[in-house]
C-alpha cells in the first residue's frame, strides 16, 4: 500500500508540566502553556531534515533570519507565527540540538514527514525517516530526559 503524506501540520501542542514551577515562559506570555511541542512534516519543519541531510536547498529560510535557517521555506513557518502569538520563542528542531533553545517547546517535524512508518530510505522512497510514530518517540524521550535532568540536576542548582 502506498504510503500517504502527512496532513498539511499536524500540530500537538501539549503543556509539559514536570513539577510545580517547571516550565520557563515569558511573564508576559498570554497563554497558560509554558511550552509548544510540535509533531509534522515541511509545513512546520524547522530544522530536522537538514540536521539528518545536510544538502537542503536554498533559500532555507535566510530571508527572515538573515542566515540560513535550514527550513524548507524562505521566512517564518505557521509554528512560528503560533509561537509569536503565544509569547513565546521560535521552536528548535530537536534533532538541531546544537545552540538550541528547548525551555519553551522543541520542534520534531520533519520535512517529507509521513503518518505511517516508511519502508526503505529517503533515497529509494523520498520520504523521511522520521514518521510520527518516530516524532512521537522523540517526544517521549524528550519528556523523559527533561524529568531526569530537572529531578537530578535541576534540583541541585535552587
């Protein structure tokens, strides 16, 4: 069967609570979420395919950055206007971790992104790796590795 493409965004936005007083966000933040986690493909991919195939095609966002911004676009993707909105700041790839920011929300789209897990490699299929079920995999060990470093490092800081 052939596999389908994700939706245009399929965007999760989740408040990640560790404990009370974890999150960081604005104080003038107006929303109550301290962080926006977002699962997709191109629409929202800020950084995880270049991370994964360094050969991403211009102008990959520089226009709006500045510099090359590894998007598949030339400016600011839907997530970041959702994010601006919100208060809060523009969501790092998780797979970019390298001078990224993660303490209001991480980013695991991935252009070509699918729903359903790909069988073979971006060469033979065009697709990404990096299904949902993949980016849902990410996300929980983001989540656990947040509680671990909180509860065991976090703690000795205060």
């Amino acid at each position: 069967m052939a596999t389908k493409l994700m939706p245009a965004v399929l965007l999760v936005l989740i408040a990640l609570k560790l404990s009370a007083g974890a999150g960081a966000r604005s104080d003038d933040s107006p929303c109550g979420f301290p962080a926006i986690f977002n699962l997709g493909d191109s629409n929202s991919d800020t950084g995880a395919f270049p991370a994964l195939f360094p050969a991403v095609q211009p102008p990959y966002g520089r226009t709006f950055f500045g510099m090359p911004a590894g998007r598949q676009s030339d400016g600011r993707l839907t997530i970041d206007f959702m994010a601006e909105s919100l208060g809060l700041r523009y969501l790092s790839a998780y797979l970019d971790s390298l001078g990224s920011n993660f303490t209001q929300g991480a980013n695991f789209a991935s252009a070509a992104g699918t729903i359903r897990r790909v069988n073979g490699s971006l060469w033979t299929s065009g697709y990404s790796p990096i299904s949902l079920d993949v980016q849902i995999s990410q996300l929980q060990q983001f989540i656990n590795r947040s509680r671990f470093v909180y509860n065991n490092i976090g703690e000795n800081e205060t």
